[in-house]
C-alpha cells in the first residue's frame, strides 16, 4: 500500500521506469519538481515534448539528428572513406567531444544478444553493408562496447565486412572491459582511437 495519492505514484512510477533511476531517486525528483515554480516544470515538459517531435534518426548513419541527414553525413569536412560503427546514438557523442576523429559514423541501435532476443534483423547491420557495397569506404572503425555481446557483434560484423575488401580496425583497449563508451572520459576515447588495430 502507497503512502503517496495517486498523481504522485504515477510521477514516481513515470521516472523509475527511465534508466539508472530507482524508486528512490524518482521519489526525490517528484518532490523537487512539487517545490520548483509551475513555468519550470512547464519547460521541463515542453523541453521533452520538443525532443520527442523535433528529433528523429539519420537515415544514413541512424543517429539522432534534427535533420536529415545529420549534419556529420553532411558535413563536406568529415573523411568520407571512414565509418566508426557504435552501439548507441550516445556513443557518437561521447566519441565526437574527444574531437579526434573526423570520419563518418554507423550506429547499429544495440549489440547482438541472443539471450535477450536481439539479433541481427533488429540492427542496422544490413544498412552498414549497404554503405560499403555502393559507397567509397576505405575503413570501418568498430567501437563496439568492450562487453560479451560488444565482442559477438565485433566478431559477426568481422565475418561479414571481410569479403567486401574494406580495412577492418577495432580500437584499443584503453576502454574497460564492461564500460560503456557514453562514460567513458575524452582522454581514454582518444587512446583508444589512437590505437585501433585489425580486426582478426
């Protein structure tokens, strides 16, 4: 039985089922937003509102963008024969603030899992291979996570892209086993860039 009313249970409910928020830290956000001024939470809520319809994915690289395509595809001062393949949207993020790599990107929306269902179909992996028939690509950079399923998609990926003559690198490994890019710091991502090797 709740000790809260009903509205405060659903905003509890609402921001624990967002990641990385318990129980917990959802309570204390509902009663910090129940202090703060009716106009802050109506920005907070237009904020999230304008996310929702203002973003979308890139339909070359698949990360979130406001345009289409995103202003890295675009952009006539990236190197177009370089593609750094990552899991999430906020792995080209984190990979960009290190502001060493001035390539394209492909990001596959996951990793291949079997145990929690995820397999190939479900990823952009067949976009991927799309850009490396038609296009100019010299490199394929794979930055997966350095987690089991980061190693199986590495190694599938591996299996497909060889035939197609690209050069295939993975970075280094100054990122943690078990670490996902997005928390990685600058320093460690440029390392690991730095120090990409082939792909066995």
């Amino acid at each position: 039985m709740t000790i809260f009313s009903p509205t405060i249970e659903r905003a509890i409910e609402a921001l624990s089922s967002l990641p990385t928020i318990g129980r917990k830290s959802a309570q204390r956000l509902v009663f910090h937003l129940l202090r703060r001024p009716e106009s802050d939470v109506q920005r907070l809520v237009q904020a999230l509102l304008d996310l929702k319809t203002a973003v979308g994915y890139c339909s070359v690289c698949f990360t979130f963008a406001e345009q289409d395509p995103c202003p890295i595809c675009t952009s006539p001062n990236r190197e177009r024969e370089v593609i750094c393949v990552v899991e999430q949207p906020s792995d080209v993020f984190a990979i960009e603030r290190t502001g060493e790599y001035r390539g394209l990107y492909h990001v596959l929306h996951g990793a291949l899992d079997p145990l929690q269902g995820v397999t190939a179909e479900q990823l952009k992996i067949e976009p991927l291979l799309e850009r490396l028939r038609h296009g100019t690509i010299t490199e394929v950079i794979l930055a997966l996570n350095p987690t089991v399923e980061g190693e199986v998609t590495t190694h599938y990926l591996a299996k497909l892209i060889a035939p197609l003559g690209v050069r295939l690198t993975r970075i280094a490994r100054g990122v943690p086993v078990g670490m996902d890019l997005e928390f990685a710091d600058e320093a460690t991502l440029s390392r690991a860039l730095a120090g990409r090797s082939n792909v066995q």
